[in-house]
C-alpha cells in the first residue's frame, strides 16, 4: 500500500435496508426524463434522447439529517427522484440485460440551484455548479432488487412542510431505467457504487430554510430531510 500525503477522505455510503451499508463511487443523473417536467423547463420531450449530468459522491445527505442551504443562490429547488444503485460492471449494455447490474433502488433528491442553472444555459456553459454543489443529494435507504423486485410503475410524490409538491408515476419515465442503465453504459463502463438519479416529475419548485422534505416512492421507500 502506498503512503498517502495527505489523509485520504472517507468512503461515502448509503445504508440498505435490513442492515449493511451501499459504498459509493460515481453519481450519475438523467436530465428531463419525464415529459411533464421537460414542458415545464421549455423544452420538447418526443426529441431528446437521454443525456446525463453528474455529482461528487460526498454530495449524498442520508436521509433524516439535515440540509444546509447551499451559498451563492437564491433559488434552490427540489427534484424528486428514483435512485438506481449498481451491484455489477457493463459496458455497452443491451436493455434487456441492463437489470442484472442493479442492485436495488431508494428514493433521492436531486437539489438544483435553478438560478445558476438559468444563467449556465443562457451563456451555454456547464452545468456542473447548479448540480454538483455540497450536500446536494439527499437519499433514503436503497432496497435490494432482490427484496422488492424492479419497480417500473408506482406513485413518486414529494411533500413541503406537509403539501404535496410533486406528484407522478413511474411508468411516466420517457426512459425507463433498462434503457437509462444502456444509454449510459455506451458512454461509461457502469462499476459496483454508482448511483443513477433517474429524472424527476413536474412541479419543481423553491425551497427556503426550514422545509421539510419528504418524499416517498411506492414499493421503494422514503427520503426525508430539512433545509437548514
């Protein structure tokens, strides 16, 4: 073993239900995967394959702590999302065998500071600050494939303070996860620790210091946290 210069960080991981715990590697996101809410960003779901975004694994809040509100915005939103956790490695998967690599699912939120967001799609720059910032991945404990099977239908729905927010079903993914996990795979070898945050239903909104978030997906389970 080599002798490290500097303390090496310490390993990110979400727990699984029953026990144990799911290391983290790599997060991978898919943009405007449900037509609903690609209308409500502006844009024209029946042309657009899926394209992906990323975040840094240490962005992951389990869920039940806490969420600090992140600097340099003003508009911080909320993206409620299902949560791909990959057990197996592929490369260039076929769709109907894109599930053997899934370990289970859990239920995530994919934070977005909307105003940055705004300002990197008019100048045509990355993304990467409006997505990727500290803390900006809350997510529930992942349920093995093994347990609860491969939910492609159920309820998705995210409460404020109590309110319904987003409301939708999974079976309104314009891409299923089969064909998330494939497109993906031709772009990078998938390893045991990935996360994929598979898009999000309509009614993305603002969020201020002191909501609670709870969101929930049937046959999946919870995530619930606090903006601080």
């Amino acid at each position: 073993m080599p002798e490290f210069v500097i303390t090496p960080p310490p390993q990110v991981s979400v727990p699984v239900s029953g026990g144990a715990a799911f290391p983290v590697r790599r997060i991978f996101c898919v943009g405007r995967n449900y037509a609903a809410h690609a209308r409500e960003m502006g844009s024209d779901p029946s042309r657009e394959p899926p394209f992906f975004f990323t975040k840094p694994a240490d962005a992951v809040v389990p869920s039940g702590q806490d969420t600090p509100y992140p600097a340099a915005t003003a508009n911080l939103h909320h993206e409620m999302e299902l949560v791909v956790a990959i057990g197996k490695a592929g490369a260039d998967v076929a769709p109907e065998a894109a599930l053997e690599l899934v370990f289970g699912y859990a239920a995530g939120l994919d934070l977005t500071r909307r105003d940055l967001q705004d300002e990197a799609k008019a100048t045509r720059r990355p993304w990467d600050m409006s997505k990727g910032f500290d803390a900006s991945a809350p997510i529930g404990e992942i349920v093995p494939a093994s347990a609860a099977g491969h939910p492609a239908e159920g309820a998705i729905t995210l409460k404020v303070n109590g309110e319904i927010r987003q409301s939708g079903d999974l079976a309104d993914q314009i891409w299923p996860v089969p064909e998330i996990i494939a497109a993906l795979s031709k772009l990078v070898r998938l390893a045991p620790g990935d996360l994929i945050f598979t898009g999000t239903p309509d009614g993305v909104g603002p969020l201020q210091r002191g909501d609670v978030l709870e969101g929930d997906i049937a046959g999946v389970g919870l995530v619930r946290t606090r903006i601080v």
